[in-house]
C-alpha cells in the first residue's frame, strides 16, 4: 500500500524568499507523484507531475518539484514566494502498480507567505 | 467548459435526515471519486467509479452509498446522517491512465447537527 508524508503543518516564508514543501512517500511499485494546491473554500488545484524521466519537474505558477528515488522525496520548491501562494498544499502518490490507480495525499502543509 | 461542478455548495441536516450530493463532469472522465476533507487528515476517498455503472468502496465508504447511472454524473448519498459525517465533500474525476491529475469540483460544505 501506498503512503505519503508531508512532515510539516505550517511553512512560514518571507516574500521573495525560497520556498519548499516537502514530502516523502512508500509505494511498492514505481511512483507517479504529485502535488496539488488549495485556496480558501476552493478546490484542489493540479500543480505538476512526475512520471518518469528528468527528476526535477516544472508546473504552473513558477512551481517546481525534484523527484529523489533513493530519499523516496518530492519536495515542492519556488524561488521566490509571492503573498498570493499563501495556501495548503498536497502531494499525493499513486503506485503504478496498483490496479485502478488509486492517489494517496498526505495530510497537507499550509504555507503562509508574509509581505 | 465548467469542469467538475458539485451541488449544493452549502447544507446542514440534522441527525437521522438523509440527502444527495450531486456532482457532474464534462471532460468525459472515465474515473470519478468523492472524498471527505477534515483538518488535518487530508483527503480520504470515500467511494469511486470507473466507469459508467460501476462504483467500489474506497477508505472510509461506512454510511454512504454513490451511484453513477450516466458516465458525467456521480451522486453521493448519505442515508442517516451523523455528526461524524460534518465534513467537506469534494468530487473529482480524471482519465483511466494513471499518470493522469485529478480535477476537483469546489467542494460541499456539509454540517450535522
């Protein structure tokens, strides 16, 4: 069975700093890691993906993460945090092993971005 | 295209009242999913399908029935509400590959007194 750590509630960060979110995961098979973000009374947003290939992805909004097979990490990174990316963040794993593919979050980490 | 959208956005009931969650697609998704949102714990996936006629229990399915009679519509029923069943109700749907993301509706917010 798949599972997916995110080890910290709250990332505090200064305006035009760096960012990062981290997250490990455990899966049996191989991974297809993901990372989502939700504003207040919204939805989850899709980010970006790894499937296979380059380790370090790219996805919206200048976001970006690095897949690590041997940490089992896929720490979500921006280098420099905007106020308006103040918002709880999920990554999630599917195995691909996994029969009908079921995603497994973690428990979110509420970044706050402060001017 | 509206995406994913969910139906009522808002709904208290009181303990013992029954009611139906609605929720439609319009990306021709195979898969479509209801998960529960409480603080923190994520996201837990209560039921799904994949496909039209099909559904299976996911996580936590106790005290909800889903049905998806059309492939665009997934409906999510609670039968005798409780209070532990206060919570934020988001449908999602995706394609069948699995490399594929999820698209989220904007969620329910539910509350049993």
């Amino acid at each position: 069975a798949q599972s997916v750590a995110q080890p910290e509630d709250q990332v505090n960060v200064a305006e035009g700093n760096p960012l990062t979110v981290k997250c490990t995961y455990s899966v049996s098979g191989n991974p297809y890691l993901f990372w989502y973000v939700q504003y207040p009374n919204r939805g989850l947003q899709f980010l970006l993906k790894y499937i296979t290939g380059d380790n370090l992805v790219k996805g919206s909004y200048g976001f970006e993460a690095e897949f690590n097979k041997s940490q089992t990490s896929f720490h979500l990174k921006k280098p420099s945090a905007l106020v308006s990316d103040s918002a709880l963040y999920f990554c999630a794993v599917r195995d691909d092993g996994d029969s009908w593919g079921k995603l497994q979050f973690g428990a979110g980490t509420q970044v706050v971005v402060t001017p | 295209n509206a995406g994913v959208t969910q139906t009522p956005k808002f709904r208290v009931l009181k303990t013992g009242q029954s009611m139906t969650l609605l929720c439609a697609q319009d990306m021709n998704h195979e898969y479509m999913y209801w998960y529960r949102q409480d603080p923190g714990m994520g996201l837990r996936l209560i039921h799904y399908s994949v496909g039209e006629g099909t559904t299976a229990k996911g996580e936590v399915p106790d005290g909800y029935n889903v049905s998806r009679l059309k492939k665009q519509n997934f409906l999510l029923g609670l039968e005798s509400a409780a209070p532990s069943q206060t919570s934020v109700y988001f449908c999602a749907s995706s394609y069948r590959q699995h490399n594929s993301p999820l698209h989220f509706g904007n969620g329910t917010r539910l509350t049993v007194t």
